[in-house]
C-alpha cells in the first residue's frame, strides 16, 4: 500500500466507472431511472479497494456483501443524475487545480503520480474522472442541502458532556521507520520496508535496516507520546489502527513515515474550552451526514430502482 492509497481510494469511491480489468461475463445488474449497471461497471468500481487482496473478481464477491456494493454505485448513479438536471457540470481547470493540490500535499511530481498510479494498476484517466466525479457530488451537495448548521454553547456544552470518556488524553506506545525526504531514494526505500513488513520480518528488524531515525537503532522504539503532540497526518494514520498493528506510509512535511502501535495509555479528561471548536466541527460534520442521508434517501423513493441480483 502506497503513501497515495487513500488519496486514490477516496477520489475514486466516487467514481462512476465503465471499464473493467477482469475478464468476466458481463451483464445488467440494476437499472436507476434511465441508466443501467453492469456487472463490468461494479466489478472496476471495487477494483481500489480490492487491489493486493484478492485474486480475482469471483473471490472478491465471496468476501463481500454485493448487494451493499450495488447500493454505494447506486448513490453515486443517483447524484450524477441530479447534477444533470441541475445543468452542474465540472470544468477541467477545477479538476486541474485539485490534482495540482494533491501534488503539493504529497510532494510529488506529475511523473511521480502517474508512476504510482501505475503501480497502484490505475488508470490516470480513471483518477482524473475520479476527481470530477468528487468535486461534482460536492457541488451538488451544496446546492440542494444548507450549508449552515446552528451550534449554540448548549449544544456544544451538551455534546461534551454525553461523549466525556472520548475527550480523555491519550498516549500513543510507538515504533517507528522514518525515511527522511532529503533522500532521492526516499520512496523506493520506504516501499521496500514496508514490502519487508507485508512478508512478516518483524518491525524492530526492518527499523534497524532502514529508518533514519536514532530510535532505529533500537528498533524505532520512540516511547509514549501525546496524541495532541502529534502532526495530523500521523494522528490521522494511527486513527486507522489497533494495538499490534502498524500503518500505511504517511507523509509528512520531514519525510515518510510507518508507524507501530504498541499501546494506548488513558490520561485526564481535556477541558472544554480546549475542546469546544472540535466539537463545533464534529456536530457540524454529524449533522451533515444526516441531512446527506436523508437527501439521497429522497431520491431513491422518487427514482425508479431495479436490482437484478
């Protein structure tokens, strides 16, 4: 797993595919108003998430739940319709101007994302409709739901109180391998580690081979440290795993990272005033998703919908 497999997978869990990589008996599995789905378009619409895990699109379909698969390229279906009517469309600059951000945030180049795209056996174009299909979804979102959503010091004070037990302060255990960004073999280097890992040599091993930090001698045993203390992008990567696990490649502005998660130490509780604009964030993203749901819940009831599986 690459240190852009989030970015793809996000940008292309919104995508709207018409291609596949399997050689499989295609069919239609759905029909949304005037538009159908294949069998084909379903199969390239997990195909990210799919990548390194299974071996063919049969396997894949014995390890999930199909027909939730169908529901998420039905949602999507169903917001491509909408911008259609609501004559929304994305310009290419648009589409531009957001590869060129997550260039930026990652540090690559245009050439470095097309190689890594390919290692990742993506399409460009397939990445760049992606985007659009993304942006396109947005934009649509924000014409048909309010934006505003009223918070008051209550709400918040109120939130706070009922969600007490998760504003504790946490202590991260940690293992690291650190591959400085000052090496022109940074990326090759930081693969190959985490190669090494997916084959089952040990963490302690691996970080005394390769990282760049002083704790690799010690087999990147870094100690406790405070959540709080730590940049976003590492935050966000430990957020994905448990105890004993260690994650994908992270990006920092200092180089590429992977971390281990030995163990996690509950501290006091974090202060409200400390907390409240997280919070505020939080009822505003919940409240979102809500009025999200209830919107594409709307338009199933008012489309015509047949599934065929």
């Amino acid at each position: 797993m690459s240190f852009l497999y989030v970015t793809i997978f996000f940008i292309l869990s919104f995508f709207l595919p018409t291609l596949s990589h399997c050689e499989i008996v295609d069919r239609v599995i759905a029909i949304v108003n005037d538009d159908i789905i294949t069998l084909k378009e379903l199969e390239k619409h997990v195909h990210v998430e799919k990548q390194g895990r299974f071996v063919s699109v049969n396997e894949y379909f014995r390890n999930i739940q199909l027909r939730e698969k169908i529901d998420t390229f039905i949602e999507l279906l169903l917001i491509k319709q909408q911008a259609k009517k609501l004559k929304i469309e994305i310009s290419d600059k648009e589409v531009e101007n957001v590869i060129e951000g997550i260039k930026k945030q990652h540090l690559i180049t245009e050439v470095e994302l097309k190689e890594q795209l390919k290692k990742e056996n993506i399409a460009y174009k397939d990445f760049y409709e992606g985007i659009r299909m993304n942006i396109l979804r947005n934009k649509v979102l924000t014409r048909v739901i309010s934006p505003e959503v009223l918070v008051t010091e209550n709400n918040l004070k109120e939130y706070y109180s009922k969600h007490t037990e998760e504003y504790r302060e946490e202590e991260y255990k940690l293992q690291q391998i650190f591959i400085s960004n000052q090496r022109k073999d940074a990326q090759q280097k930081v693969q190959a580690a985490y190669k090494l890992l997916q084959e089952g040599k040990t963490f302690e091993a691996v970080a005394k081979d390769f990282s760049d930090d002083p704790s690799g001698s010690q087999g990147g045993d870094i100690g406790f440290v405070k959540k709080e203390e730590l940049i976003p992008e590492l935050r966000q990567g430990l957020n994905m795993i448990v105890p004993g696990m260690y994650t994908h490649v992270l990006m920092t502005p200092y180089g590429l990272h992977i971390l281990k998660l030995i163990e996690i130490k509950k501290g006091g509780t974090i202060t409200f005033e400390t907390l409240k604009d997280k919070i505020h964030e939080r009822i505003v993203q919940e409240e979102s998703e809500k009025r999200y749901k209830e919107y594409i819940d709307k338009l199933r009831k008012s489309s015509y919908i047949e599934v065929k599986i």
